[in-house]
C-alpha cells in the first residue's frame, strides 16, 4: 500500500478478502446515488485483490472522494467481517472475483477478522498519515495472522 512517501506490505489474503467485501459495499448503492468513478474504482479493487504479491496499491492515485470512499468501504467491510467471525478460506476459493480469477489463497482453516481489521486500520493510517514510521531498513506488514509486525532488517 502507497500513500505518498509512505507504504507498507500487506498480506495478499487478507488485502483479498477485505477488498473483495469493500468492492461488493460499494455495489449495494444503488445505481442512481453513486459517483461517476465508482465503477472504475470497485473494477480496481477486484484487480488489487486478485493480483497478490508484487503489486502496490497507490492510494494517492485516487481522487480525495474516492479515497475516502474506500476507506469508508474498508472500514465496513473489516466491521462485517467481525460480525461474522471471518470466513473460512473454502468460501474465499469458491468467490469469482474478476473474470474467473480469486483470491491468491493459502492454507486452509479460517481467517479471523483481527488481521482484517488491523488491515483496515492500517490503510486508513496511511492515508491519515498516522502510521508510524518503521525503523530504518524495516518496513510495516500488515494483515497477517500476528497483526502488523516489522519485516527486514538483520533479524530476518
């Protein structure tokens, strides 16, 4: 995730998951009350669910509305999930998400909601500027089954 100079890593199951749920929010306005960038917008956020590792998601490309949309969208989709306890990854597989293609999945079980909602909390940080700085030659990953933890550097 990129905002400005400042980004971090996000698990690609877990930035699945939670964009796939924020896609289909924005899908439940209806036609007549939504912007004239929402299709584009819900199109990339089924794209950045789908892509997996190695692919950044700008987040200052995005209007200022349509960033704060999805940031509201996330925030939705992260509460929904906490409302259902997650979802287990045999549900994630069987989502056609884009075109036939779904969420890069691994393992099996169940993905519990905390990582989704500290994913969340991240990107709305990001973009709120509140995310704290990594320590030199580290960098934040976020979404995982542990919440944000530091990667790089020589412990790694």
């Amino acid at each position: 995730m990129l905002f400005g100079e400042a980004m971090f890593w996000a698990d690609e199951v877990a930035l699945g998951v939670l964009f796939v749920e924020a896609a289909r929010i924005a899908e439940e306005v209806p036609p007549e009350q939504r912007m004239p960038w929402s299709e584009g917008l819900v199109r990339t956020l089924r794209v950045d669910a789908i892509m997996g590792h190695n692919h950044a998601v700008p987040l200052d490309e995005f209007c200022v509305e349509a960033r704060q949309a999805v940031l509201s969208w996330l925030a939705e989709a992260a509460s929904r999930y906490v409302a259902r306890g997650g979802v287990s990854r045999a549900a994630v597989e069987q989502w056609d998400v884009l075109d036939g293609y779904t969420v890069p999945i691994r393992g099996t079980g169940h993905l519990d909601p905390g990582p989704l909602v500290e994913l969340a909390q991240a990107v709305a940080d990001l973009v709120a500027g509140t995310l704290p700085a990594a320590p030199e030659g580290r960098y934040w990953y976020s979404g995982t089954p542990a919440g944000r933890v530091l990667q790089g550097g020589p412990r790694d």
